[in-house]
C-alpha cells in the first residue's frame, strides 16, 4: 500500500468513525509554526491537522436520537468528546477540543486554513455552501504529513451581499465592526422582547441568505442559545470563536 492509499484511508477511516455522530471531516492543513499548533505529547510538532465539524441538523438528530442525560453538565461535548476520541484513536490522531481551556485554541484561523470559510460580519464563520449553519468540533494532530485534497478557489459569498440582512435585524445591536456586545444581546434575549431569539435562535444569523437549506430546527436552536446565556452569564472569556 502506498503512503498515499494510507492517508486517504486514514482520512476514510475518520470520516467513518464520526459520522454517526453526525459529523465530517472539514479539511486540514499542514501547520507552521505561525499556526500555534499545541505540540504532539512527545514534544514533537504536528504535521497535520485535520478539522472534524457539523453542519445542518444531523448531528442534532443523532444527539436527540442518544437521548443523553440533559442533567449532565455541557452534554453535548460529553456526548461528542468520546466519540471524537475514539475515531482520533483508530488513526494515531490526537485530538484539540475548541471548548476546552483556557488557553483555547485559534479554531477559527485554523478553518480558514482548512476549507473555504470567511469571518463574517457577524463574527461568524461563512462557508460557501453550510452559510453560518456549521460549526468545528474537534481538531485532530497527526505526526505524519498526511495528503490532502488541494484547496477551493471560491469566493466568500458576503463580498457580493449588498444588503447585509444580518447587520440590519439584530434588536440590541450588538454587532460592531470589530467587536459583539454580549451585554446588550445578553440583555436583550433574556428579556420581555427576547423570545424570537431566545426560542428560534439568533436573528441576524438567521437573516444570512446564504445555506438556508441547512438551517438549525427550532429545538437545536433554542438549544444553542441556552447554551450562549449560560457562557454569556460566567463573563468573557478569550475564545473559543466558534458558533453553537
């Protein structure tokens, strides 16, 4: 078997490992030193990092379906996490978790790196095809340089948006050009007047034209923005920049 056929099988063999979870694999890239990879636990450097993420509603669906207890802390990364962990393990991966730290890793640059996704401005990840409905969940270390399949010449579809529906329907204006007033939108989502965002999820995310097809259900969404109360209650944190 060539090295080629065994990276491309590791690739296979990740895929398949997460997919009941309702996750894929992102993309990857080959870290430089500017990239701040954490090392390997040998201290040696990381040659490859492949992105594990979701798109859509089927990792949802596969959460729900577990039926995980809802009283446990955080239980969609305890859901996710071992699961991850066995897939990074099949392979001789090793896994970054975005939600863990501090310090947190970069999981937006790394994307960026990674696939065809763009910070928006909302703050959020674009991806030409998932909109803002997608998040990463995991970042695999590989000590070998792995093959990849060569990077996508698109555009980021917020350069040809003239309107920026999703600047112009946030009730709080929380969103500046540089910065997100958790306060404000904090405030506002617990308040009298929060419960189109609080029950059915952000509005100016959900204002964004572009992947409409994969769209959080209702549940999954009042979900998430339970989940961002809760983070947004315990105060600032440097990271993870990452969406629910």
């Amino acid at each position: 078997m060539s090295a080629g056929d065994s990276n491309a099988n590791k690739l296979d063999a990740i895929a398949e490992g997460v997919a009941p979870a309702g996750l894929f694999v992102r993309g990857g890239f080959h870290p430089t030193p500017a990239d701040n990879v954490p090392p390997l636990p040998d201290g040696s450097a990381a040659r490859t990092v492949v992105l594990i993420g979701n798109a859509g509603a089927d990792m949802w669906d596969a959460f729900q379906a577990s039926r995980p207890d809802p009283g446990q802390p955080n239980p969609l990364d305890t859901w996710l996490e071992p699961q991850i962990q066995a897939a990074a393990e099949a392979v001789g991966a090793y896994p970054l978790f975005p939600n863990d730290g501090p310090p947190y890793v970069p999981i937006q640059d790394w994307a960026a790196r990674a696939e065809p996704v763009w910070r928006s401005p909302i703050g959020l990840m674009i991806h030409p095809r998932f909109g803002l409905w997608h998040v990463y969940r995991a970042a695999l270390r590989f000590a070998e340089r792995l093959e990849l399949a060569p990077g996508e010449d698109t555009p980021c579809p917020c350069d040809t948006c003239d309107d920026k529906p999703c600047l112009a329907v946030c009730p709080a204006d929380a969103f500046a050009p540089t910065a997100f007033d958790v306060a404000s939108c904090l405030g506002h989502v617990e308040g009298a007047d929060g419960a189109p965002c609080r029950d059915g999820g952000c509005l100016a995310r959900r204002a964004c034209p572009v992947g409409r097809e994969y769209l959080y259900p209702p549940a999954q969404q009042a979900f998430h923005t339970a989940a961002f109360m809760r983070a947004a209650r315990r105060g600032p944190r440097s990271g993870p920049a990452s969406a629910p």
